[in-house]
C-alpha cells in the first residue's frame, strides 16, 4: 500500500477507538452484543464455576463482537467497490453474516454446556 503511513501505537490505537466507535454509532448489532456483554459480565463474575469455564463464557461473547466488527468492515468495503447491486457482493454481505451467526451459535452452545 502506497499511503500506509509508519506504525505507531498512539495512532493504530486512536485507529481502533475510532473504529470501535463508529461501529457503535452505526451498527445496531454490535451496541446489542455490547449490551448483551454487559449483562454477562456480572454473571461470569458470580456463578460458581472456575476460572477456565469463566474465561470460555467471556471469551464466546468477545468472539461474537470480534466476528461482528470483521462483518461490518466486509460490508463497508462492498459498498465502497460495489454501491449498485451486485449479485457477488450479496453473497459476501451473507457470508460475513453467517460468520456472526456461527459465533452466536457458538456462544449458545458453550453457555449452555457450562451452566448446564
């Protein structure tokens, strides 16, 4: 990439905080997979179950937002290379779709094993 400007930690992380940011001011999906961490933290917190199943409960939760900022970078670079339908971008926009639905359905089964 010819632009790419030197690294730097102070700005990768202003980087990320701003991407982190517009994700939560445009993405209803990722500010209820927030809220849904916030309820669970409290709840990872107290259970009674030892430190690798809590960190296994925190961990499928992280990945659901991991997966949806990966999906929502995936539908912004479709937009910007095909703004008109485009049969190929469709399917990208479901197959980044499917990747957050995986890890939801992830997150399901291992809170479901380990407070079962």
């Amino acid at each position: 990439m010819l632009n790419k400007p030197k690294y730097s930690i102070f700005a990768n992380t202003r980087y990320a905080i701003q991407g982190l940011s517009d994700l939560l001011k445009t993405e209803s999906s990722f500010r209820l997979e927030i809220l849904v961490l916030l309820v669970a933290i409290p709840i990872i917190i107290f259970i009674d179950k030892s430190m690798l199943e809590k960190l296994f409960l925190f961990s499928s939760i992280m990945l659901i937002l991991v997966v949806e900022a990966i999906n929502g970078a995936v539908e912004r670079v479709v937009d910007l290379v095909s703004p008109e339908y485009n049969e190929l971008a469709g399917k990208a926009k479901d197959a980044g779709s499917s990747a957050v639905f995986i890890s939801i359905s992830l997150a399901v089964v291992i809170w479901g094993v380990i407070l079962w």
